[in-house]
C-alpha cells in the first residue's frame, strides 16, 4: 500500500505551488524529489514511483508555477530565479515534513536544468545524490522560435509560442502517447522570457560544469529529438566531481521513464540510490556542518 497526499507550498514571492508525495507504509530510507519537465506536472512519474515507494522511497514533488495545477501563466517566469528560488522553499517543505532522512533530487527534461542550476548556485545543500533525467541542456527546437523568443524578451515577455516539438517524439509507446493527448495538465508553450532565461541558463550551467560538488547520475534516451544527448556528454566531461555517471539508452525517446525499456532505466536508477544511500545517523552528523 502506498500512502499519497496533495497540498500546496509557498514558492517564490509567497505563490501558492501544488505539491504531492507518496510515502510507504514501512519505514521511509530515503527521500526522493522529483522536479518536472516544461508543459509537465507532478502526476507524470508513476513508473518510478511504483518501483520506489514499496523499497522505503517517500516520493514528493511540485508543479512549477505556469505549470499543471499551480496558478501563472502557461510558460512563463519573470526570471530563472524563481525556478530556483521555488526549489529551495519545496526543499525546505520537505525538510521540515521529513527531519534526519537522506535526500536525493532529480530533475527531467527542463527539471534538469533547474536542478542543476540549483546545485552548483547552492553547492553545500543537503543532498545525497542528484539525478538529471533527460536534461534540457541542448533542446531540439527550432532555433529560428528560440532567436524569436530572445529577441522579445524585453519587449513582449509574456508573448507566447508553441514549441513545436510533435508528442510523437515523446516516447514510442503508443498507448502512453494516447494518455499524453488527453492530458488537460499538460502544455506546449513558452514564452519570450522563458526561452531567453533558459538560453541563458543552459549556457551558464555548461560554464560552471566543473563546480558541481554532489554525486551525479545523467540518465538519457540515445534517440532523444527533444533534450539531445550531446548536451548531456558535454556536461559530464567538464564536471571534475569523481563521483559521475552518464548512462544512455539508444533507442529511447525523451520520455525514458515512460519508453519501451523503462523497466531497466528505473533499475539503473534504484541502483545508484542504493550505492549511495547513508544512514540516518550519519546524515545527522553530516548535517550542521553541511549546512554551516
């Protein structure tokens, strides 16, 4: 049995954000947040979380604001700064709800980059492992809409494109494809700024690679058209952390956790957690001086 709750947490600027988490009935080893992708929402894990909560994983995660059931505009942020400063209270939340108990953070798709971006700017926050799942480190949208959405930035900031990526190039299970239609939480929209913060962003994180002081594991689909691969190999090779991994799967779309092979990702990714799992009491002793 697995034991779920929904709520909603203050973000950046005192913003409502929705939030969820699923916890075991047992004992909680670990805990695992999960940041989601652009135009995605918190409910789009559930392979991962029927694999992780029944081994001792409490799962939580949050809708970004312009995102599923978190208010603002579909697409759109005033700045990349309150992406990060969104994670650090969630982080918080869950601290505060989950005392003493190692923590490990993954980001997907545009979530990677938030998640990295967050990691080397707050290189000591207490985390036992980072996970980048499909990391929107070079994207496969068109650069004449990206060129666009920079040179608006100042001007029009909330105006407002479609990505253009075909959902067909999200996964190659057609019946997840067909649930990925129906879905009224999802969005292919970016605004202006957004696209002119993440340009910058993704090019800032590429700079500071080798500043990266958590353990790190990049998970990424070899036949990804959306967040190509070659963003995530540029990334690993400048990162000079010795504990690293880059895993790629060759067939896989960008959805890999939602893909035909799934099942071995997701053991991939148990894997890693369990090497890097430390007990309660030496995160405890870890702790204050971690966090100075």
């Amino acid at each position: 049995m697995i034991l779920h709750k929904q709520g909603t947490f203050e973000g950046a600027g005192g913003v409502p954000l929705f939030c969820q988490s699923w916890h075991p009935t047992g004992e909680t080893r670990a805990i695992f947040i999960i940041v989601h992708g652009l135009g995605g929402h918190s409910d789009l894990y559930g392979n991962i979380i029927q694999h992780l909560v029944p081994k001792g994983y409490a799962i939580y995660t949050y809708d970004h604001r312009g995102n599923g059931r978190s208010p603002g505009q579909r697409g759109y942020i005033n700045s990349w700064d309150e992406f990060r400063q969104d994670l650090k209270a969630f982080l918080h939340f869950v601290e505060t709800e989950e005392l003493e108990i190692p923590r490990f953070l993954l980001g997907h798709s545009m979530g990677g980059l938030i998640v990295l971006d967050y990691v080397l700017r707050y290189p000591k926050e207490n985390l036992q492992g980072v996970i980048a799942l499909a990391p929107a480190l070079t994207v496969g949208v068109s650069p004449l809409r990206m060129i666009i959405g920079k040179a608006l930035s100042k001007l029009m900031p909330r105006f407002s494109l479609s990505l253009g990526i075909k959902l067909s190039k999200a996964t190659r299970d057609k019946k997840v494809l067909a649930a990925y239609a129906q879905d009224s939480l999802r969005h292919n929209k970016a605004t202006s700024r957004l696209a002119a913060q993440f340009l910058y962003t993704a090019d800032w994180v590429q700079i500071n690679a080798d500043k990266l002081q958590h353990p790190l594991l990049i998970l990424h689909g070899g036949a990804d058209e959306v967040t190509l691969p070659q963003g995530s190999r540029d990334f690993i090779q400048k990162v000079f952390f010795a504990d690293k991994q880059l895993k790629e799967y060759p067939e896989s779309y960008h959805e890999i956790q939602d893909d035909f092979g799934h099942e071995e990702v997701i053991k991939d990714l148990e894997e890693w957690l369990e090497k890097h799992i430390l007990s309660p009491i030496t995160v405890k002793s870890l702790k204050n001086p971690i966090l100075g």
